[in-house]
C-alpha cells in the first residue's frame, strides 16, 4: 500500500530515506487506516541556535514550534536548542523564538534544513520621545498600514469601550478644568456665583470658547498662580507665562497616555488628535514594555514605556515594535515582544491603584493613618486580597472575555493558513476581546448578578422587623470599585393590607443618597406643627417634594469595611458610620419664603438631621434620572472622602482622609436591619428591598450639569 505524506512529503522523505533516519527513529511516524490508504504524520528534530543583533547567544530564549506552546524549549549558555517538531499539514510551518526584552523572530521552512539560525533584535532604550503614535485605523476592513488592517474586530471592540472615551469625557474635562455645564450664558453663571471667562476648548490647540467657572477644580485648586477672581484662568489664551499652570493633578498620566512626546506629568489640555479622540489606545497600550509597581500610576511611571529608538527601514520610521502576551509573534511589521503581564492584574494596576498624597497647597495626609498614601483608587488590591487572586481569574477574565468563535487575533486568519503572516491558532483565552468591560456594558450587563440581596422578617409585638443582606457574590474586587463617585444605594420598602408602613428604627440612607437640601434642627432650622422655617430647605424644595428627618443614634454601624476599614482592630466608632435612625417623612405642600408647608407633623428634636429629597417610585425603573433618596429606610456603601475642612464626598483630588468605607468585598456581604410600624388593621404585607448603581453622585451631577442614573442591579422581596 502507497503511503499518503502530507505536503512536506516528497522532498522530505527523500532527505530521510537518504540519511536512514527513518530506520533509527522508528516511531517518528504513525499511521491510521482511512478509506483504505495509511495516512502518516512526519516528524523529526530541529537544532539550532539564537543570536543576538552583534551575533552573541542568547540564553534562555524561549524557541517554539509556531502556535503550539507543548513544543516550548529554552536555550542554553550558547544559545542553542533542541525541539521536535510534528507535520500537521495545515498552513506554513515556523519556529519562533522569542524573549523579553526582544523582537520575536520566526522562520518557515519547507524542510528541515536544521541547524536553524534566529537572530532576536534587542528593544533598545531609553523610551524614544520623538515617536508619534500610530491611529489604529476605524476598525472597519481597509488597506490603510494600521491595526484595523489585520485586527478589525479588536479595533472596532476597543472602540466602544470607555477606554476609547478616557481622555474626552467631559466629567474628567470639567472637573479637570473646573467648569460646569450647568449655566450656559453669563448671567446665569454669575448669579450662581461663577465666573464666565474664555477657556480652551477640550481637544483642540487654539479653539477657545466661553465657559462658566465653578465648584473648583484640578488647574484652579492646585495652582496658585492662576483660577482665582483676580486671575486668569489657568487655560485661558492670555495667560502670562508667571501664570501658566504648574501642577496637574496626574490626571492626563492615565485618562491620556497618548499625548507625543514625554511620557507622564503632562498637561490634560495637551491632548489633541489622537490622545483626546480615542484616549487609551492599542499603540499606547502595546507600547508598554513593563510594570513597575513602585511608580505612582500612569504613562511613563508605574508603566514604562519602550517606545522605538533604532530606525526603521521602508515605510517605518522606527523599527516596529508592539508588547503583548503571546511569546510568538515573529511578524516583521509587528516586531512582537512577549511581555507576560498583558495577561496578568498587573497590568491593569498601572491605572487602576493609586494612592496619593494630598494635592492641594499646603495640605498634607495623617502619615500615621495612611503612611503609604490615600488610597482614592483600590481595585488591583480589592482583587490582590481577595478569592479571585488566582492564575485563572485574573482582572482580564472579567473585562476581556475569550472569544471562543476566533482562531487568532487576525480577523482572516484559520486554522488553514496560519503561519508567520497570519499568526497561528491560539487557546480562546489568549484571543480575548478588547471591549475592557465596564459595569453596565453587555447584555446582561457585567454588574447584572454581581450582588444578591436576601431578606428577613420578623414580629416584635405590633412592630416588623426586617434584615436585608447584600453580598457580593460576582465581583473579584469590591462593589462598587474603582473612581469613589461610585456608590450602591439599598432602598427598603415594606408595606401591608393597610398600606406603605412608616420606618420606626434602623439605618437609613446617608447623604451619599443625595438631597435637594440638608440641615440640622437648631441650625437655621425650626419646626412648629406643620410647618419647617428654613432658608436653604424652601430655596431648594418644590411642592411634591418629600422632607425626611433621622435622627442621630450615637451607636455606630460596625461594617465588614475594605482596605483600612476591614482593621478587625478598628471600632465600629472608627469605622465612620453612626446609624441615622428614621424619625418621620412627609410631603412638601408648599413653600412661601423660608417656610415650608408639610402635609403633617414630624416630632423633631434638636440634632436631628433634615432632608428634602424625592418620593419614592411605584417601580423602580432600571436606568431613570437618580432621586434624592437621603433619609429613607436602606444604607449606602461608598468610600466617602473627605477634604482638609471635613466636607463629605468630595472628589478625589481635594481629598485627604477617608470618613468610612463600607463597600462589600467579594465573598463578603453587608446585613442592615430596619424597624417598621405596623397600625393594627394589618395583617399581612410585603418587603422589598431594591439595590441600585449610582455611578455619578446626583448632587455633583447637578452642581456640574451632568446626567445621573441609577440602574437596579438586585431586587429581593419577603411576605410577612
């Protein structure tokens, strides 16, 4: 019977025959009968060597058969190395070799003309300044030489994440520059107390356009030489160079890696073009050669930059180079470097840990409470201490899922084809998809099932008692994580044959749930019967409106915390939170000058704290406007930051202490416990318990103009 060889064969099995090799090595070949004919694989040895550029070994260089890591071997001292390797039959095959600090470097063969020779050219440094990142093209099929040429589907995928959108949202500009969007026009703004002045207009060099200035922000509280009234504004057009800001806040380190030139410490005003279109992009991200954790974050510290310096030859200016995961990657226009830690948490600690210093002028943080710094952005250590720490699981798992429908990166890459042009079939979880899934990205949303909620009822005489849990049973940091904006909100509701019960005991709302207005009686605040005199409360409450008064209990929730506030040490005094037990709520009627008229009495003591919020909903629609929601019957989970004056929930950059933070840590789970009354016609009833996400705190959001939403992620319900 003829044997069937694979296309290697002819000139192959004659060199084999030849040599006798066939005789010596007898189980290179194996046969199975199909449709009658003996289909063999071929298989042999290949020896070689790896050099460097000035023709040195390279030791421990890693040397593989294309595609398949079962083949891995290192070299030794001399930079020599043995594999073997087995004919599939399918596409052009290549040995690879690679290691960090290298371009990968690949030879195809027709034969095993061995030894093979790979010279690996070293990544010289420093990071080269003079180099302009590339446009990764539109993520649409072209012919145009960028990313979108071979990576379609990755392009058009990092295009609708938020890292797309990183430098260019205007929560970032405005906070940055210190405008809102509230008022539009002069008047407006000044009666607010603003300043209406010309600015730059984000994104470009010399667009400069009218802006009202309020509420501070990063150029105007940092630096001293520009912002004030008396000043121009620190991105106006006719600054004097004495007044030129000098202090950044590090906000363009991560939000704009891309802007040329040096790397770090740059203006956020300076990203024009591709730095503010398209924010943290593929050049920017592959042109990180490693992480160094003991940096601070951001471009050109905690990730260092290996940008080329040796020049390119033909259409390259500089010879290409591009860091990622996969040891073989010998594409000349790619001039692949394996870097592990693309596919480890790791990398995304370059942003996503940071823990700073106090920014503001003359400010400074307790050194004995935080000695390594305020940690404002936790995720990597919330994931580090966490259940999910695991090869397996890491931040990547999550937020860039494997495709299991690929076979490469390449969009025209197959199984057919693979080779040094077209790459060579990878493992789903090394085809993973670059949409960096935020929370409420994908259907279902990633936060969609992250926490459950469970409740509990019991009888206490006439009165319902409640326990509501909240666990985080679908995250691998805590919930919420990331910018400390963040908050969950619990909103508990009960209700019987009689109607909606009144909350009598237990936690309620703090303010990061937000109010129109907030006092305390005694304060510029008085109650008689019906009626409330208070100046702020009437100029910020509308008729329709609800006034919700809690009371302070002195007794302390003692939270299962994260970072600092997970200190077993730590009282429940220490950890920040005083229980805020509901006193009564009631509906605005009226308002005539600094006097609201309610729709019944509230007992309210001296102390008390007083908020005008919004009504509850019938239903709790997923994705409405965010309501003032202080003071009702649930709890918050936050990291609540505080400035130099103990103001509450202000942004990260004026921040220099952390009141309390009670968000749930994953495995963990926070229970609250509530009290409500029960008039004597009831006899039966229901609890629900509704959990929302509130990625923009509402009263930052109206003070800046923003949109804020909340988005039910968890519901619970019990009879009683």
């Amino acid at each position: 019977m003829k044997p069937v060889y694979t296309r290697l064969g002819v000139g192959l099995l004659c060199l084999l025959v030849a040599s006798g090799c066939e005789e010596e090595e007898p189980s290179t070949e194996t046969g199975t009968e199909e449709t009658g004919e003996e289909e063999k694989l071929l298989s042999f040895e290949v020896t070689g060597q790896v050099l460097d550029g000035d023709g040195g070994p390279v030791f421990e260089a890693l040397v593989r058969v294309g595609g398949r890591p079962e083949t891995d071997v290192l070299t030794d001292a001399d930079g020599m190395f043995t594999l073997w390797y087995t004919e599939i039959g399918l596409g052009e095959p290549a040995i690879v070799s690679s290691k960090q600090g290298y371009r990968a470097k690949g030879v195809e063969f027709f034969k095993p003309e061995t030894p093979v020779t790979l010279i690996l050219r070293e990544v010289k440094g420093p990071d080269n300044l003079e180099y302009v990142y590339q446009d990764p093209g539109d993520g649409q099929e072209s012919m145009n030489e960028d990313c979108s040429h071979c990576h379609t589907s990755f392009v058009a995928e990092f295009l609708s994440s938020k890292h797309s959108q990183s430098a260019m949202n205007p929560l970032v500009q405005d906070l940055y520059a210190g405008v809102t969007a509230a008022y539009e026009e002069a008047s407006s703004c000044e009666a607010a107390g603003g300043v209406w002045a010309t600015g730059v207009e984000p994104g470009t060099e010399e667009t400069w356009v009218e802006k009202c200035y309020l509420g501070g922000g990063v150029l105007p509280d940092l630096n001293e030489n520009c912002g004030g009234f008396e000043q121009g504004m620190c991105d106006a057009s006719d600054l004097q160079e004495e007044e030129f800001p000098v202090a950044f806040g590090a906000c363009a380190d991560c939000h704009a890696p891309g802007i040329d030139g040096v790397a770090g410490g740059r203006d956020l005003h300076e990203a024009v073009g591709l730095a503010y279109d398209i924010g943290v992009h593929c050049d920017v991200c592959h042109k990180v050669a490693d992480i160094d954790m003991t940096q601070p974050p951001g471009v050109g510290q905690r990730l260092v930059m290996g940008r080329p310096s040796e020049p390119g030859k033909n259409t390259f200016v500089w010879d290409p180079v591009y860091y990622g995961p996969l040891a073989d990657v010998p594409n000349v226009i790619m001039g692949g470097s394996p870097q592990p830690k693309f596919n480890e948490s790791q990398f995304c600690a370059g942003c996503h840990q940071q823990a700073q210093e106090a920014l503001l002028p003359g400010e400074a943080l307790d050194s004995a409470r935080w000695p390594d710094g305020l940690p404002v952005h936790d995720t990597y250590a919330e994931w580090q201490n966490g259940p999910y720490n695991q090869e397996t699981t890491q931040c990547q798992w999550c937020h860039m899922p494997a495709n299991m429908e690929r076979t490469n990166g390449v969009d025209i890459a197959s199984v057919e084809n693979q080779s040094i042009t077209f790459g060579f079939p990878r493992e789903p979880e090394d085809i993973r998809r670059h949409i960096f899934r935020s929370p409420l990205q994908g259907e279902p949303r990633l936060i969609d099932g992250s926490v459950y909620v469970s409740l509990q009822t019991s009888r206490d005489g006439q009165d319902l008692l409640v326990s509501a849990s909240v666990a985080n049973v679908g995250c691998g940091h805590a919930i919420p994580t990331g910018e400390p904006m963040r908050a969950l909100v619990l909103v508990v509701e009960a209700s019987g044959d009689c109607g909606s019960l009144e909350p009598i005991g237990g936690m309620t709302i703090a303010d990061v749930g937000a109010a129109r207005a907030q006092g305390v009686v005694g304060d510029g605040l008085t109650s008689a019967g019906s009626t409330v005199t208070w100046s702020a409360g009437a100029a910020a409450a509308t008729p329709g409106d609800v006034l919700r008064v809690v009371s302070p209990t002195g007794q302390f929730d003692d939270y299962e915390g994260v970072g600092l506030f997970a200190d077993s040490a730590l009282s429940a005094e220490e950890k920040g939170m005083e229980i805020l037990a509901p006193v009564g709520s009631a509906s605005v009627i009226s308002v005539e000058g600094d006097t609201l008229l309610l729709d019944r009495e509230i007992a309210m003591d001296t102390g008390d704290v007083v908020y005008v919020g919004d009504p509850a909903p019938e239903t709790w629609e997923d994705g409405e406007d965010a309501r003032y929601l202080a003071g009702m019957a649930g709890n918050t989970f936050s990291k609540v930051l505080l400035d130099a004056g103990g103001q509450r929930n202000v942004a990260h950059y004026k921040a220099v202490d952390i009141a309390s933070d009670n968000r749930i840590s994953p495995g963990q789970f926070a229970l609250t416990n509530h009290r409500f009354e029960v008039p004597g016609a009831c006899t039966s009833g229901a609890v629900k318990a509704t959990v929302l996400y509130r990625p923009i705190p509402l009263e930052m959001a109206a003070r800046r103009g923003w949109e804020s939403r909340d988005y039910t992620i968890a519901t619970g319900r019990a009879d009683w």
